[in-house]
C-alpha cells in the first residue's frame, strides 16, 4: 500500500504532490485530534499540560534529528545522481573526441557507436528511468559494441597505442558511472527508515494531543502547523528519493547537449 502511495505521489506535479502530503497528513491529524477531544476530557489533558510538554520537547527533538538527517542524506544521494549523469556523458564526449586521433575506418565506427549509445540514453532510457525501470540492454549491448571494437584495434604507431590506452581508462570510468546510474535510480530509502519515519511524526503528533488547551479551535490550528511542518519535509524525501522521477527528476541535459554538439560537428550550420 505504501509503495502504491508513494509512486501516486512522485507521478504527481510538484505543487500538487506537496499539496496532497501536507493536506492527507493535516486532515488525518485533526480528525485524530477530535477523537481525543472527544475521548480525554478537557480538564484531565489540562492537568498533565507541564509533563505532557516536557514530553513532547523530548519526543520532538529526537523525531526532528532524525527528520533533518534523512533529508540532508537523501538530497546528497540526489545530487550524487545528478553528478553521476554529468560524469557519464562528459566520458562519453571524451571518448569521441578521442577517437579523431585513431586512423578510419575505426574510428568513424567508433564515433558512430558513441553517437547512437547518446541518443539511446535520452531517448530510451530516460522515459524508462522515469517509469520506474531500471534495465536497457541496448545501452549495455551498444557499449560492449564499443568495448569490443576498441579492444581489438591493434595500432602500430606509438601514438595511437596512447590514445587507445587512455580511452580503455575512460571506457572503464563510463562503465562505472553508468552502473552508479542505474544503482541510484534502482535504489531507495530502506523500508524501516520508512517506518521509522511515519512512526515518529505520528508519536509526535499523538503527543500534542495531549495538552488541555483552553480554546479548541487554537488546537486545532497548532495540531494542524504542526502537522503540515512535518509533511513539508517528508514531501521533500519522498520526491527526492526518486531522482529520476517525477517533475524534479535528474535532468538528461548533458546527454541532449552531446547530442547536439555531435550533430552540429556532423551537420554544420551554413
């Protein structure tokens, strides 16, 4: 149920998603509110007021440590994703470039797989990262193309042999980056930081409840600031730990980049 939720939420706009967060978190929260106003009397919640804060301010500090740790921990893992696409498509560009100082008709093989492996990556794997997949043979088959290609080319000049050399080095680096693409889109927050999530900011709202204040409509309004502070942050982890999902997702634009800058070398503007 929660992993239907959670994917409800990030297929939503930004504004909408947030909106949904803070607006299912407050209702729920002020209908809880009710119960207990309802249940508890009035006059036994005003009598435990001092402990019930004192309690609260423990609960809360605590709920608020580690509330601020997984977000500061999932926005890192976002820009690390973010990093690791730039990384990708700069070995990529390199990699082409080096290729003009190897002899055709290699080369212009090897350029051409280059070429065909960028427009895959945006045109393919994109939508499929965004849809929740995190497999695409033909990216992996295009660059064991490549490897192949590159691995057999056996050049006699001194100089070749170096640039050969140092784009095994950089076909090696792209390997990498390429499975730290798909290890950060495939992977997540785990279920019992999950748990611990939603347990802590319901124990933290379970814990306001407790006050005996005078006016219930003041209540009623702080349970629900409460409720919506809380939600804010959440909404922020759950959209960020999808980066390559949803409308904030980490962007193809150092692939589309390449893509152009290969075919204005290609096809030069008059």
């Amino acid at each position: 149920m929660f992993v239907a939720l959670n994917n409800w939420i990030v297929e939503l706009p930004t504004t909408l998603a947030i909106a949904a967060v803070v607006g299912i978190s407050v209702a729920v929260s002020v209908f809880g509110l009710v119960l207990i106003h309802v249940s508890v009397p009035h006059p036994l919640r005003r009598a435990h007021n001092e402990v019930a804060g004192f309690t609260i301010a423990v609960v809360g500090v605590i709920y608020a440590v580690l509330l601020a740790f997984i977000a500061v921990a999932v926005w890192e893992d976002f820009g690390k994703a973010d990093a690791l696409v730039q990384t990708e498509a700069n070995l990529v560009g390199n990699l082409y470039r080096d290729t003009v100082g190897l002899p055709d008709p290699p080369a212009t093989g090897l350029r051409h797989t280059l070429f065909v492996y960028a427009e895959t990556v945006v045109q393919d794997e994109w939508p499929a990262l965004a849809a929740g997949r995190v497999e695409d043979a033909a990216g992996w088959q295009l660059m064991d193309k490549f490897h192949l290609s590159l691995a057999q080319f056996r050049p006699s000049d001194p100089g070749s042999q170096a640039i050969e050399t140092e784009m095994l080095h950089n076909l090696n680096a792209l390997y990498d980056a390429r499975r730290g693409r798909f290890h950060a889109a495939g992977e997540g927050l785990p279920p019992i930081l999950w748990w611990n999530l939603i347990a802590g900011a319901a124990l933290t709202i379970v814990f306001s409840y407790l006050f005996g204040v005078p006016n219930f409509a003041m209540h009623v309004v702080m349970v629900a600031m409460l409720a919506a502070s809380i939600a804010l942050v959440l909404s922020l982890i759950i959209l960020l730990d999808n980066p390559f999902r949803g409308q904030n997702h980490v962007s193809a634009a150092p692939f589309e980049r390449l893509v152009r800058t290969v075919e204005d070398m290609a096809y030069p503007k008059d």
